[in-house]
C-alpha cells in the first residue's frame, strides 16, 4: 500500500501521501492521515498503520541539535534509538535473527530529508526527493521528470502522487501534503499544513 512522497529545496521540507488502506483485496480510503507533524519534524509512512499511530501519537520526537554538521549523525543515533523504544513500547517492533526491524518513513526537519529504513538505517538523498511504498517508483519518476521546470514543492508532490495512483492499485486520493520550514531568524522548524496546488 502507499505512496509517500518528500521533497526538499534545503530551507522548505515536503512530505505528501495517499489515502489508501489495502488489506485482504480491498483498498479503502482512510481518515487517518499517512503524514503529519510531531514536535519539530513531518513525518510520512508506510508498512503498517499502526507503527505511523505510534509514531504520531506516542513517539517522544527528541530535540535536534542546532548544528547542521551534525544533524545525520543525530538522526542515526539519537532520533533512530528514540524510535525503536517507542516502536518497542507500543508493541510493534519486532526481531528477525536478533536483528530489529521497524518500518519505511520518511522525516522532515531543519531543511533537509531523511529516509528511514526497515533495518533503522538513515538515508539522505543526493537528489533532495524521495519516495516509499508501492507507488515509489512511479512516484520517483515523477519528481524526476519535474525537476527543472519550476513547479512548486508542493506541485511536484502533488503530481508524483497523482502519478502513483494513475498507475498503481495500492494507491488512492485524497492527499495529505504537509511542510516544515527552518525559520531564518533562529534556526527552528515550524510546521503547516500545506494546501494542494
């Protein structure tokens, strides 16, 4: 199921996702948004409804630091050790081998994006977009394909996931698209709904 879409410009973070709920042959539409913000991040999911419930509503997000040089390391340590607790206490988690797994997210903040793993690991992609779940691929040539042609974040977030949908049955309308900004003035993130295009 899913496609969840983020973007980033280094200032503005988008994460934008569908509606769909698949399960058993069927695909509903869901009330329970894929994507949304906690503490200073925006957070998109897929895998599982309820690791993004207890990411959303459970999950302590910790502080990030304010220097840039050391905001990866912060996200493979500090904020990852943070989410596999709280997957852990809300019973989601599980181990494989004696190896953890969690689930595919993608995280917003300071201005820049983040791909999180189902082994925890952090990715930070050169092209400044990235997409998870069934409609990734379709979603990733569509963020592709506009990037030099002046379309807002928003814009592109909102064709890549028309895309998905086009062509992949695990995806379905209505969109969530929210954004965080890092402020100029004291380096903080703030967060917002942004309307569709």
């Amino acid at each position: 199921m899913t496609a969840i879409v983020g973007i980033t410009d280094g200032r503005t973070v988008v994460i934008a996702g569908d509606s769909a709920g698949v399960g058993g042959g069927v695909t509903q539409p869901r009330l329970d948004a894929k994507v949304f913000t906690n503490g200073p991040y925006v957070i998109g999911y897929t895998s599982s409804f309820r690791m993004g419930q207890i990411l959303r509503y459970a999950f302590k997000a910790p502080v990030p630091p304010e220097d840039d040089e050391g905001l990866h390391a912060f996200m493979c340590t500090g904020f990852i050790n943070s989410v596999r607790e709280g997957l852990k206490d809300g019973g989601w988690a599980s181990k494989n081998n004696e190896q953890e797994e969690g689930g595919s997210f993608l995280v917003g903040v300071r201005g820049r994006l983040f791909e999180i793993g189902e082994d925890y690991q952090v990715g930070e992609l050169a092209d400044g977009y990235s997409a998870v779940g069934c409609g990734a691929e379709i979603a990733l040539g569509a963020l592709h394909a506009t990037g030099d042609t002046g379309m807002s974040l928003q814009a592109r977030a909102t064709a890549a996931l028309e895309a998905a949908a086009h062509f992949s049955t695990g995806v379905r309308p209505p969109f969530t698209i929210v954004g965080t900004t890092r402020s100029e003035t004291d380096g903080h993130p703030g967060s917002e709904d942004v309307p569709s295009p």
